[in-house]
C-alpha cells in the first residue's frame, strides 16, 4: 500500500471526528449539527462553502494550482431510523437512529481529503467536495440536482464512494456499466366483493386473484425480459382478510422491482400493468397498480471507471482492485448525479472477517481502519484525473 503518509499521521484525528458523527446521527434532511460539523471543518481548511442544498446539503470548492476541469467528489451525511446495538463508547446517542450504513465514514474520507488537498493544491482544476443529505430512501441526491447543482457547479464528472463489509478492508472493486439496481415500488389494490367463506360463488375473492398475481408477476422475469439481463419483482406484503369464513372485499399487494437498464424496467412497467389488468378483468375485479419509480440504476462510464482503477491501484496495488465482481441490486442515489455527467461509483472494502456486520446491521460500525485508504483514494484521484501539465 501506499497510502498518504499525512493522512495515516491524521488517524487518530480522523477517528474522532468519525466516532463524534457515530455518536450524533441525523436523518433525511435533518443532517444539521453533521452539516455544521462539516462546514465548519471546511472553512477551517480555508476551502470555499456552499451551505443549504436541499436543505442540508454541504459544497466546498477548491481550486487547485493551475487552471483545469471540475469534478465532483461526493459524500453522504446521513443515518438510519434504527436502533444501535452496539457497546461501545461512541455508540448513538439519538434515540432510534443510527449511522448503520458507514456514511459518517464517507464524511470523514472526503473531510480528510480536503483537508490534505488544501494544504497540496498539486492539481490543474477545481474539485467540488459534496456532503448530500438523504442518500437513504428520501433521494436528497435527486433533490439537489433538481434544484440546479450543475449550473452552480458545472462539473464535467462525478465521482462516489461505499464502504464495502463484504469485501475485504482495503480493496476496491471498480465497475465499468452498471453498479447496483434501480429501485421502484409498487402497490396493487383489488376490490372484488366480500361474502361467506362457504358460499364463493357469490362473491368475487380478491385473494385468489392476488394469488394468480403474485405467480404471474414472475412470469414478467422469466418470460419478458432478456435471460442474460438481470431483473427482481419482489412482492413483499400481502395484506387480506380478518377471519377464517368471511371472503374479504379488497387485497392489496406491495413489493419492490430491480434493473440495471432503462428497457428493462419499462418492460417491467408495462408487463407488470398488463398481467394486474388482465387477471383482475378475468375475475371481474376492480384493480389498480400504483408503481413509484424511485432511484435509477447506478451506472459507471467506462473511460472514468479507468481513471478510478488507476487512482485505486496507485494507493492499494493492481492485485486489490477488483474489476470484474458482479454489481448489486441495491440501489444508490449517486444515480441522479451519474445521469447527468459521466463518473464512478467504487466499492472500499471495509471487511474485517467474514461473518462481520453488513450494512444496516444493528452491530454495524465503520471500520476506522480504512479512513486513510478512503482518503488517500479521494487525493490520488484528483491527482489522476486533474494531472498538472
Ligand atoms: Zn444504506
Ligand atoms: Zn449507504
């Protein structure tokens, strides 16, 4: 390895910052004490701050020795609504939240990089570093780009960070295409007509048509979309009935799809729309799908999955990088910068055995170990992909 010997001299200092976050986490756009703790750290750097994107969003910009492109460097700020487990001395101090997905890490990888870029403005450009709110569920990724943060940062590309427990602490996997799923939800309400459990010929039982649904909407996978492309229909809660011999009046299914392309997910749409209207027409029920789309899938370009292979390989070594692993089917709110500007998304594997916590595990807490790789990566990158001349 070779890591930024400032940085690891930071480790210490890093690790408390990283612990302070642990210790005061915050959710979808209520990041306020994190997003102060940042901006605060910024400005002691001496690195410009933009304050208040989709609320609690933080921007520092840093331009380096010589003139050159922009690039956004991007960072999550929030925590879960979930109870820690953990005992240790920096475990939640937030009734029922908790930074169980590592982005109190992510914050403190990009803070140390700044800091260190600061002080080392070897490159030819400018470097945006992004602390989002909202990365879980809410999209606050989404939010900022609707809210026009290419015109404030007109960056020419997009570059993001995951902490990895299944992989190895100190490895990356860097993927060209796509990375992890698009991620949309639906709800399917049947309303046929109630009656005596005895007697069915005189209602219309939602339930046997919601159990016809549930099988056909498999058939959408195995039969509509390519066998080489990758698809989940995920029908997740079935909610009918209240007794043993009454036929209940409605059903109501809802569940969850995934996709790594945009045909795919329409085929998914529009499939899943005709099987719900033809199974509630042959049983002469009323239905309705109401699909939510949510994020899209996280998709690398190749040229930019090179330059962060390259910048990973320069600071772990060739053999730590991986390239070849299979995306997820998580999804990722990075996609909303990834559609607007070419980039990448990389793994850091943050692994310290096999059967570790994983992500969103009630016992999950970052791996401090791994902050000065993160951040030697977040230096080396600006290095590769804003050289001077
Ligand atoms: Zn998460
Ligand atoms: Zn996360």
């Amino acid at each position: 390895m070779a890591l930024i010997e400032d940085i690891c001299e930071w480790q210490t200092e890093l690790q408390g910052w990283r612990q302070h976050i642990h210790a005061h986490p915050e959710t979808a756009f209520e990041e306020v004490h994190t997003a102060a703790f940042v901006a605060e750290k910024l400005t002691s750097f001496g690195i410009d701050v933009h304050t208040g994107l989709a609320t609690t969003g933080v921007v520092g910009t840093l331009t380096g020795a010589e003139a050159g492109p922009e690039i956004v460097l991007r960072a999550d700020l929030d925590a879960l609504n979930m109870t820690e487990l953990n005992d240790i001395a920096h475990r939640s101090t937030h009734t029922g939240k908790m930074h169980a997905c590592g982005h109190d890490g992510h914050t403190v990888m990009l803070l140390g990089a700044a800091k260190y870029l600061a002080h080392n403005r070897d490159f030819a450009g400018t470097v945006h570093f992004v602390f989002q709110p909202a990365e879980e569920n809410e999209g606050g990724g989404r939010v900022m780009i609707e809210e026009g943060f290419f015109d404030q940062f007109p960056a020419a590309q997009v570059y993001g960070m995951h902490n990895w427990p299944a992989l190895p602490a100190g490895e990356f996997a860097v993927h060209s295409g796509p990375v992890m799923a698009s991620a949309d939800r639906f709800i399917i309400k049947l309303s046929g007509r109630g009656g005596h459990g005895a007697m069915p010929h005189q209602s219309r039982d939602p339930i046997v048509a919601a159990a016809q649904i549930v099988t056909a909407l498999q058939t959408v996978v195995s039969r509509n979309v390519a066998p080489v492309d990758s698809a989940v229909i995920s029908v997740t809660r079935i909610q009918a009935g209240e007794t043993f011999n009454v036929i209940p009046e409605t059903a109501e299914l809802w569940g969850t799809t995934r996709s790594f392309s945009e045909g795919v997910r329409a085929t998914i749409m529009d499939r899943m729309n005709q099987v719900v209207k033809g199974i509630g027409d042959a049983f002469s029920l009323d239905v309705s799908l109401d699909y939510r789309p949510g994020y899209p899938a996280t998709i690398n370009t190749a040229s930019e999955a090179n330059l962060a292979a390259t910048a990973a390989a320069e600071i772990v070594g060739t053999n730590r990088v991986h390239r070849g692993l299979p995306p997820t089917m998580g999804a990722e709110d990075f996609s909303y910068f990834l559609q607007e500007r070419p980039g990448c998304y990389v793994w850091l594997g943050s692994g310290t055995s096999d059967d570790c916590p994983g992500l969103h595990h009630p016992y999950f807490d970052f791996n401090d170990a791994v902050l000065p790789v993160g951040a030697s990566y977040w230096v080396q990158l600006v290095r590769t992909c804003l050289p001077i001349a």
